[in-house]
C-alpha cells in the first residue's frame, strides 16, 4: 500500500514537471483503479488545454476509468494492451488525439514489472520511443531487485507480493537498477537520473514517503 502510495506521489510530481517544463499530450501506459491526483487533473491544472489518454486492458480497471475520470473531451481511456506497440499507436481514438509531430510524454508507471523478459519491456519502450518527436519524454517506475541493508526488510516483502503475483494471472518480475537503466536505452535520463521513487524531486508533501524498493526516472527524447 505505502509503494503504491509513493508511486502516485512520484507520478503527480513528474507530471506536474512535464506540464511545466511545456509537454501537452500524456499517454498514460496502465492507467490503474483512479485516484485522486489523477494525470488529468494534474496535467491541466498547469495547462488548461492538456490532452491525456489513458490505456489499459484490465476491462475492471476500463470501467472504473469511464465512470470516474474526467469527462472532458480531452481526456479518454483505451482499451488497449502496451504490449502491441503498433495497435495501440494505430488505435482509432489514439491516433485522434495524439499529435506525434509534437511531444508526448509516454508514462510507464509501475507496469513494466508486469511484463516477462519474453515479452521484450526494453522493445516495447523502444517502439514507443521510436515513434515520438524530439523533446518527447518517457518516465518509469518499477519494482527493483535491490539487496542493500536499508531495503532489504522492504525487499523481502516485495518478494512475497511476488509469490502472490505469481499464484495469480500476472506475473511480477523484479529487475536489477542496471536491467531497469537499460529500459531508458537512447533516452536522456534527466536529473536526478535512476533513483528510489521517493527521491525523485521530492517536494513538500513527499516528507510522509517512506522508502520502498521501487526506481523512478524520468527521461528525454532529444
Ligand atoms: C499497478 S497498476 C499501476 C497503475 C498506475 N500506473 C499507477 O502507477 O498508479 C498496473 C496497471 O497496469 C495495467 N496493465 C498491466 N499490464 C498491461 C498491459 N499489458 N497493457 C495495458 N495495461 C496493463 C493493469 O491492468 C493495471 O491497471
């Protein structure tokens, strides 16, 4: 519950960023149940005219999403699967709202553990990368396969959330700091680079975040 809390937090701050440092267009990769501080919200209280598609596959996840978020016509939920890069590119609601000769941020946020290494995490931001125009951004969280003394307690509850991942459909897959920098591979990561989800640009409110073993980075496409 904490790490999906700090996550949140982390997705707010690195929105609130994007917005300010001028990106307009989100593509939110695996949505999630809404909160509050959704990336809609967040998106145009910086930029009014913000547009934001949220994606996922989980049909339970889809309907809370439509019930919920934003009815503004900028904002809409696809039901997509971030594993097909070029379906959901070429999905018809995506290709109406997102202007690919200008910068998108592309948000994997605590989703790529969710994928095999079969199933390629490193192509699939890869192919999105590829299609996105300079100035572009591509932000991931994910679950780390850390042993350090400080994460270790939060480590081997980590590993028991896997073991129960594992008895159900989605597989969780920790990866090593280096296997995870290798998914920013030809972007930029931007400052402070591949850090602990709580530390990334903490502000005012990220006192309460405790540490878990989840990184964050944030990165350009130039
Ligand atoms: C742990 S939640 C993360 C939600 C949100 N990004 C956050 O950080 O709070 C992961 C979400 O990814 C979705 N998801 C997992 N695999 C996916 C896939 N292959 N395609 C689309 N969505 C996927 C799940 O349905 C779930 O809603």
């Amino acid at each position: 519950m904490q790490g999906a809390l700090t996550n949140r937090a982390f997705l707010r701050r690195a929105v609130r960023y994007l917005a300010r440092s001028g990106v307009t267009q989100f593509l939110d990769l695996g949505t999630g149940l809404p909160a509050a501080g959704a990336v809609d919200e967040i998106a145009q209280q910086v930029t009014p005219g913000a547009r934001v598609i949220y994606v996922d596959h989980d049909p339970v996840v889809l309907a809370h999403a439509r019930a919920l978020l934003s009815r503004d016509p900028r904002t809409v939920t696809v039901a997509a699967d971030l594993r097909d890069p070029a379906s959901v590119l070429g999905e018809a609601t995506i290709q109406a709202h997102l202007d690919l000769r200008r910068p998108v941020a592309v948000l994997f946020v605590a989703v790529l553990h969710f994928l095999t290494a079969a199933e390629d995490p490193g192509g699939i931001v890869r192919a999105f990368r590829e299609v996105l125009a300079p100035g572009s951004y591509v932000a991931i969280t994910h679950l780390a396969d850390v042993d350090s003394d400080v994460q270790a307690r939060r480590a081997a509850t980590t590993r028991r959330a896997v073991r129960v991942y594992e008895e159900m459909a989605a597989p969780l897959v920790l990866r090593t700091p280096e296997q995870i920098h290798s998914l920013f591979d030809r972007l930029d990561l931007i400052e402070p680079g591949l850090v602990p989800v709580h530390r990334w640009r903490p502000g005012h409110g990220s006192r309460s975040e405790v540490p878990v073993p989840v990184l964050a980075g944030l990165a350009q496409r130039t």
